[in-house]
C-alpha cells in the first residue's frame, strides 16, 4: 500500500478544501473535519500520515471482498478500454453477460432487470414498476428502515433521515408499520408468544387502506440495527401480501452479496420477493451500480405497457463489468461460507463482550453482519442517544467510542446508540480479534455514563 499525499495539495489544503467546498453527508456542516485517506487494501485503509484502519464495517458496508480485489480492478480498467459508455437503448456483452450472471445467483424467478447507479435509484425504480403494474398507489414501508435518500426511497424510510423532507420533499402515498425488532418490540411483543403480530398488523393495514401497490422490507435492516426477523415473518409477509395482490420488495442494498452467508437475506427463509433491489457489494462499491430486478409477471406486464422509467447511465457498461468480477470473485472464495463461519466466530467474540460491558443491551446477527446495541439501563433498554439528538448534532456516545476507536485503529461504523459490524467477508480471526478488542475497550466511556 501506498500513502503518499497528493502532489498537488497539502494534506491539510485536502480536507479543508473537502470541508469548505464539498457537503459532509448527514450532519450538520460546522465542525466537520474530514480525514484525508490516501489508500486502501485489504481489510485496510490508510490516512495521509500513513496510519493504518481496519475497515470493520466494510466502509457503509459495501466493501464485501476488501478493497482494491484486482479481479474488479482489472475488469473496471478493461472495460474502460473496450467500451466505457454507450447508451441504454443498445444490446452489449457485459450486460448480457451479467444478466445471465444474476438469474443464477438471485432467488428464482427474479428473471428481469434494471439498472441503475445506486441503491436509491433502485429502489425509485421498484416504486414506480409497482404502481405501474398493480395501477396502485400506497407503499408500506417499516420505521427502524433506510432506503434511500432521492423523494421516493426518503419517503420511504422510517429513520430520522426522512425528517427534513416532511412533508414537501417526498412522494405522497407511504405509510409505516412497525418493525421487527424482537429486543425490543415497538408494539410490546415477545417471541414466540406474539404470533408475529407486526406482521399481521401489516395485513390489517393493508386491509384498512385500501390502494396498496407494494410492502418494501429490509430483509434483515440494516443501519438501523441488525434487525433479524424470526423465521416465521417473512414466510407470512408473503402470504399476506399474495392474499391482497400486493407487491413484496426486499431491499438488498446491504443486506445481499453473502452478508448474511446466502447470496440475498430472502435466501435465508426462502421466500422470493416480487421485486429486488441491491446497489453496494454488487461491484464491491468499486463503481456505483444498483440493480432492481423483478419477477416473470411484472416483465410480461411490460410485453405490452410502456416502461416509463430510464437513466443516461442506465446498464453504464463501465459499472456492469465489475459486477461480472465481482460474482466471480464471491463465488471463487466462496463467500458465503466465509461469511457464515467467519460470522460465527465474530459473533462469538461479541457476544462475549455483553457480560463485561454494563452498555450494552443487545448483541445480534447473522452472517458477517453484526450490531451491538447500547443502553443506558439494561432493565429498561433506553438508548444513549434519540434522533432527535443526532438531528440536532448533539455529541453521541457511540460517535464517542468510534472516535476513540480510530484513535486505535479501528474503523466502526455508528448510528444512534449501537454499532453496525460488518467487516469485509475476507477478513481473518486476528483482524476479529484486533477489532473486537478496540471495541471493549473503548466501551468503557458508554459504561461511564450508565444509569445508577
Ligand atoms: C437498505 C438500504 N437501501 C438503500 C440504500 C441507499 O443506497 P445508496 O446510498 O446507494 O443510494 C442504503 C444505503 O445505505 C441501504 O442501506
């Protein structure tokens, strides 16, 4: 790895021109001071000072085989050669490739795709198909959910990001169930004696509202948590959206390309979605693609009705080729494998930390993704920090301990009060070791602050 600084500009002139110039995403704009990263390898990345990160959250947890895998590199430079662009109305060899690629790996019958440059994109794409297709208009979506930050994916995200956008800056028609979160149940549930009533208040609703075109659902939420629902939801979700003629989307963004040690999430309770959408590990982030991919029926539906929906860098063959190298690659170091007994061994040492850390209320996962919650009493469950806090840039005790943990080396992603662990599939007992140990060791500040 290299770490030289830019030729041109200081390391300093780096992130105070990134600062002053460019907007920091999802914060408030004063105080930002961003870290000037000059590489990244491996499980690794590295500042401008030539200091080293272990990547334990794969960046927004999209850097699934670690970064600079030469297989993308290479197919991302040969491509550029070959044909870097041309326009989505014209047949090519990546495309055709990577569509063949993707019916063997996505749930079956999932035989039809688009695509798009990010997970938000996708997700705008399988609203409209919905509506088009059913010529309905509702979408039920979850509060603990992140889809997307353009109007569509916003007004159908349930975290505090969607805020802002209340009500002008969103499409109309999104509604919210609650989530699943069996830790703490938003409608005062336990499992299994709940009968998944959060499901079956999906159906009440759909029944109530009438006009319903699609439930979109993070299989397994993401940012918000970890969120792993019990095996019986998605199986009944199904039926339920098949007793009304609604559309069932799962929201892979993050939750695909071996994460959970299955290709997609859904795997895990094989249930087949109408509609697909996945963006990040699909090129291992090396290029931004998002694909939504849907069902047989949808498809016929388009046979005769104009698809209303496009993109100048819709099918970009410059972002198709990587995706190609990247199946391969997953399906070359069997990943899913990795992830599953890999994850096993992540989870094993986290689990391991809640008896020691008087902060932490939940430690959950599947797979290679991981969270562990943080409460200021373990009795009652109430998190550090709201989203009230974070909106108003208030000091977060878990930004608090990522911080100290960078001090050490240690990237962690953190939202609210928990942390999302989600390293590169590819990473190594030692580095799980090494990262684990950060964490317990900067808990101590969340343990500091616990309720008497
Ligand atoms: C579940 C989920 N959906 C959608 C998105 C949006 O993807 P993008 O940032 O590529 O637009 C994200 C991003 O984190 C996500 O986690």
């Amino acid at each position: 790895m290299t770490s030289s600084t830019s030729e041109k500009l200081s390391s300093a002139q780096v992130s105070e021109l990134t600062a002053h110039l460019t907007y920091g995403t999802w914060r408030r704009q004063k105080g930002w001071s961003p870290l000037h990263i000059v590489d990244a390898e491996g499980c690794y990345f590295v500042d401008a000072a030539g200091k080293k990160y272990l990547d334990f959250s794969a960046q927004l947890m999209c850097v699934t085989l670690g970064h600079k895998n030469r297989a993308v590199i290479e197919a991302i430079q040969q491509q550029a050669e070959r044909l870097a662009f041309i326009g989505p109305g014209y047949a090519t060899q990546v495309r055709a490739e990577l569509a063949e690629l993707l019916t063997e790996v996505l749930p079956k019958g999932l035989t039809k795709y688009f695509f798009a440059t990010s997970g938000t994109e996708a997700n705008e794409a399988a609203f409209k198909i919905a509506r088009m297709y059913t010529g309905k208009t509702k979408i039920i979506s979850r509060y603990r959910s992140y889809h997307g930050s353009t109007m569509g994916s916003i007004a159908a995200t349930g975290d505090p990001r969607r805020w802002a956008m209340e009500p002008a800056g969103k499409i109309p028609g999104v509604i919210f169930a609650p989530e699943v979160n069996c830790y703490k149940c938003p409608i005062g549930h336990t499992y299994p004696g709940c009968n998944i009533a959060c499901a079956e208040y999906v159906e009440h609703m759909i029944a109530n509202e009438s006009d319903v075109a699609a439930v979109i659902v993070e299989p397994v939420v993401g940012t918000n948590g970890v969120l792993i629902p019990p095996k019986e939801y998605m199986p009944r979700l199904r039926q339920i959206c098949d007793a009304h003629g609604v559309l069932l989307i799962a929201d892979e963004v993050m939750s695909g390309w071996c994460r959970t040690g299955k290709w997609f999430a859904m795997d895990n309770w094989n249930v087949v979605p109408d509609i697909l959408t996945t963006a990040k590990g699909i090129t291992n982030a090396a290029i931004p693609l998002g694909l939504c991919a849907t069902n047989e029926k949808i498809a016929a539906h388009f046979e005769d009705h104009f698809f209303s929906h496009g993109h100048t860098y819709e099918a970009h063959p410059l972002t198709l080729a990587p995706a190609i190298a990247s199946i391969n690659e997953m399906k070359r170091l069997k990943l899913n494998e990795r992830a599953t007994e890999m994850g096993a061994y992540l989870g094993e040492k986290l689990m391991a930390l809640k008896p020691r850390h008087r902060s932490i209320g939940d430690v959950r996962g599947i797979g290679m993704f991981w969270a562990v919650d943080l409460v200021k009493n373990q009795q009652k469950k109430n998190p550090f920090n709201t989203g009230e806090e974070k909106l108003a840039g208030k000091p977060l005790v878990v930004d608090r301990i990522a911080a100290k943990m960078m001090g050490n080396g240690v990237f962690i992603q953190a939202w609210m009060s928990h942390f999302v662990i989600a390293p590169p599939l590819i990473i190594s007992k030692d580095e799980i070791d090494r990262g684990v140990a950060a964490l317990d060791e900067a808990l101590a500040l969340a343990d500091a602050e616990v309720e008497a």
